[in-house]
C-alpha cells in the first residue's frame, strides 16, 4: 500500500447547492471542499459567494470551448491553490 492516506473527514462526495447568477437560479455539484475553498475565496475578495461564482461563470463563458459551471469552478479552485 502506498503513502497516502485519505482527507481530514474523510472522502465526500458532491452537494448541490442553489445559487442565482445574474438573476437566474442555478445548482451547483461540488464536493464539500470545493464549498469550503470557494466561501474562503469569496471572503478572501470580499465578494458575496454568489458575486464571486457569477464572475468565474463570465470568464468560463468567455472561453474558447467553455466547460460546466462546476468544472470551471474546480479548475479555477485548483489554479489559485497552485500559485499558494
């Protein structure tokens, strides 16, 4: 067996969520630690979470090939984690 074990908690997986983006309600799937990340974010930019979930979707939008909401989400997550 390797040397990796599981996350604090355990493994979870996703919950969905209803947020309204530009007026529109939507639900979101992310796993419990992507709602932890994205609410610390939100509070990091002073920015309801809603606010900071409408402007990650206007730049997923905006791309070439634009992937699911909760994709774009994840990958957003992953990439300021990465320049910590």
């Amino acid at each position: 067996m390797s040397g990796i074990a599981a996350p604090p908690g355990g493994f979870a997986g996703p919950v969905k969520r209803s947020v309204t983006i530009a007026g529109h309600p939507t639900s979101i799937s992310l796993e419990p630690v992507f709602w932890q990340a994205l609410e610390q974010a939100a509070h990091a930019h002073a920015l309801p979470l809603s606010a900071l979930i409408a402007e990650i979707d206007a730049v997923r939008i905006a791309a070439p090939d634009p992937p699911n909401l909760a994709s774009a989400i994840r990958s957003w997550l992953f990439e300021i984690a990465l320049r910590q």
